[in-house]
C-alpha cells in the first residue's frame, strides 16, 4: 500500500507539471473599482482572450479531471490553487435570480480549433449604397445569427438597440463577462453564390474567428442541402424556391433590375451599362461577325441527340423558348446539326453546351492573335482592387457572319435550330470576341 501511494503522488506531481507546462496563462481579472486603472508593460505578451468568448469555449470537466481537482483541492473552473468555484476569480458572475427572470437565452456552441476545420461559404453582404464581399460559418449549435462587434464597426454597419437585451449562454452554461447581447443589425442584403437572396439581421457579439456566423433559425427556416465531401451548399427547399431565389428584383440589389432613379448617383452616367434589356437585344452586323470558313470538300458534319434527363429537358426547352424570344436564334432546315447536352454549373444550374467538334475539325482557323497569359498577370502584379464586373450576354454580344447561321444548327428532341449569334464552343469564338473587344475599349 506504501509503494502504491507512493506511485500515485509521484503520478500526480508529474501530472501537475505538465499541466503548468503545457496550459495558457489565464486572464486576470479587471478591477471593478473605477478609481483603479491596471498597466500593462510595453514588451509584456497580450493576455489570451477570456475563456467563454465566442470561439473559445471551455468544455465541461471529465469526471477523472473533476475527481483529481476535488481531491487537491483545486478550482473546479481554472484548475488553480488558493480558492473554490464560489470564489474564482476569472468566473463570470451569474445573475442573481439564477436567470428565471430573464428574456430567451442565445446558445452559441463553438470549440477549440482553428478555423479551418470549420465550414465556410463566401457571402456578400449589401447596404444603402456599400456591398462587401465574407465568409460565414454555418453552425447549428447557434441559437441566433451572429455578427463580429469589431467587424460591424469597421464596415460601419447600420445597427439600432434591442428592444430587450439577451444574454449570450455559452456551452458550460455560463454567460459573457462582456453582457447582455444590446444591439443588431438592421436587415442587410445577403447574397449567396447567383440566386440566393434575402434580407437578414445579426445580433452584435465580439466573434474574432468567426464574423458571420449563420445559426439554427436559419438553417430550419432555408434547410440547405450541405455536401459534406465537397464542400458544397445548395438550397433545393420549398421556402428558398419561392422566397430567396425568384430571380431579381428592384427590391433585391441587382445590376439589371435597378431603375435609374435607384441607381448611385456616382453611377448615373452610366445608366446604359445597368440595363438588361440591352444584352437581350439581337445585336446588329458589324466587322467584328464569326465566320465559319469550311475546308474545301469536307462533309457537312451532324451529331447524335443526346439523351437527357428530365430537369435538362426542361431547361432545353426555356432555353430555346428565351433565344426564340431573343431572336438568337431560329428554326433551321440546315443538312448541318450538332447535338446538345448540359454540364452543371457552380451554383447548382446548368449550363446548354452543343457539341461542335465535328464542325470545329474542319473549320479553317481564325489566326487573330490573343494576349498572352504571363503578359496579362504582369500588368496587374502591382493592383490591389480588383474588379469582378462582366459582360453581360458576353458572345451574344457579336453575330454569326451573314450565310453561315446554318453551319451552326444543332439538333435536339424540341427541334432543329441554328444561331443567329456567335454561340460557345465554336473553336473560332476567342479570337472574333477578342477583336471585338479589343476595338471597344
């Protein structure tokens, strides 16, 4: 028995070094005497943040870990020396009517970890005239959407007081020294990926790894469909397909929806360049059309049709609805006919590609120089703002010379159509859309 309490004690002294070792240094408590100011030395280390901030929450104690601190008398919070849990001084305090009287608590449940375990999606937030581009968390064991305090004030973020304050409850059951949750966000634009849109508010919490945090409310009311292995969020629900992905409108902010009187004022001079209706206008002939030149005694290639399921058929056929509409395209009695099939998009859509390989292989080739890529990094080496701005109908934008339409014709279960404007995949496009270009800006 001797040699047996022996090897614990030492067991214990052993345990209790590594811990100092190995642990961080706790926070020290602020004075709560406002006559008394604390003084940090210049070339001291900054204190870690406090345990119960968001992102650092700490766990609840093993019973082994509780176990040894009872019998060493220790703080069952900090694990330090000289005093109990009733009397830590790193605790926050609890309410004095243990909480009964006190609105709905927000749990936000976050772990040690960096922030790369944890699942991010690119979001763009929007007010008045200002948009910024964020990441946020997708968390299910938060109660509420969050919004990091030094973020909000450093983007200016419009925000207005709670009508009634919330405590924020982390995961051991305790609540923030820093109080109450006071303030929100007004309702911001939020965006995610092409379609998805909707008006969303925060609550104001101090969040440094995570500035946007969308909790449990969000997720039950879009249930998003999360692709764990690759990393993807899509929202196939009943409440996105008819809430937050009807397409654009005035009210959601969108570069061809917004009638003059809503664009910027530091925009109005180029009204023209936020009109949709003008990349769905057949464009005229110019010197800049495609041609199509054939070598001489090739045969007029044709394609299969290509089987399709039953959301690429439906796309097909708005497809070709809106080129009919657009006058992009026509109905065709070519001898020529490529097949068409779809390939899905980043955003969960799909992309019409119509298979020109037979006709691209014996197109004589369009020699028109394009730039070269090391070329176009060197020009921009030394930017740091960055413009995400596209053409909207982008080869749309340039014809199919006069008399070769018909070469362009593809085949499909609704019909036989040519196009009327230069389409993607014809081997000759980059080199016509770059003299296009090249002559317009």
């Amino acid at each position: 028995m001797i040699l047996r309490s022996l090897t614990l004690d030492q067991r214990f002294r052993e345990r209790r070094q590594e811990r100092m070792a190995t642990a961080p240094s706790l926070p020290v408590r602020r004075s709560e005497t406002p006559s008394t100011t604390s003084v940090r030395s210049p070339n001291s280390t900054p204190s870690p943040p406090e345990p119960m901030e968001i992102g650092l929450a700490r766990g609840p104690l093993s019973p082994a870990e509780r176990s040894r601190r009872r019998a060493q008398n220790l703080c069952l919070y900090c694990g330090q020396p000289g005093h109990l849990l009733r009397g830590c001084p790193i605790r926050p305090p609890l309410p004095s009517d243990g909480g009964k009287n006190h609105p709905s608590v927000i749990s936000l449940q976050c772990v040690f970890g960096s922030t790369s375990a944890h699942m991010t999606i690119p979001v763009i937030l929007q007010w008045e005239d200002r948009s910024v581009n964020v990441s946020a968390i997708i968390d299910s064991g938060a109660s509420n959407n969050f919004f990091d305090l030094t973020l909000a004030t450093s983007l200016a973020i419009p925000t207005r007081l709670k009508k009634t304050p919330t405590p924020l409850q982390m995961v051991d059951g305790s609540t923030l020294r820093t109080g109450p949750i006071t303030h929100e966000t007004t309702p911001l634009l939020l965006l995610i990926g092409t379609k998805h849109q909707e008006r969303l508010q925060w609550d104001i919490v101090p969040s440094p790894l995570f500035p946007l945090v969308l909790g449990l409310p969000w997720l039950r009311t879009h249930n998003p469909s999360i692709d764990w292995s690759s990393n993807t969020v899509s929202f196939p629900s009943h409440h996105c397909q008819h809430f937050c992905m009807n397409g654009y409108t005035t009210e959601k902010i969108g570069f061809s929806t917004y009638p003059a009187s809503e664009l910027p004022v530091k925009y109005s001079d180029f009204q023209d360049v936020f009109e949709k209706k003008g990349a769905d206008t057949l464009p005229p002939h110019r010197e800049y059309d495609c041609p199509i030149d054939l070598l001489p005694g090739a045969p007029i290639p044709h394609g299969r049709i290509y089987n399709l399921s039953v959301p690429e058929s439906q796309s097909l056929k708005e497809y070709i609805e809106d080129g009919l509409q657009k006058g992009f395209i026509r109905h065709s009695t070519s001898p020529a006919g490529a097949g068409i099939f779809f390939v899905g998009k980043r955003d969960g859509g799909l992309r019409p590609c119509v298979d020109y390989r037979a006709l691209n292989a014996i197109t004589v080739r369009n020699r028109y120089p394009l730039p070269l890529i090391p070329e176009l990094l060197d020009r921009v080496k030394d930017a740091c703002i960055f413009t995400k701005i596209d053409l909207r109908g982008a080869y749309n934008l340039v014809r199919m010379r006069r008399g070769d339409e018909w070469k362009t014709a593809f085949r499909s279960r609704y019909g036989h159509f040519e196009y009327r404007v230069m389409p993607f995949g014809l081997c000759n496009a980059p080199a016509a859309f770059q003299h296009f270009l090249n002559d317009i800006f």
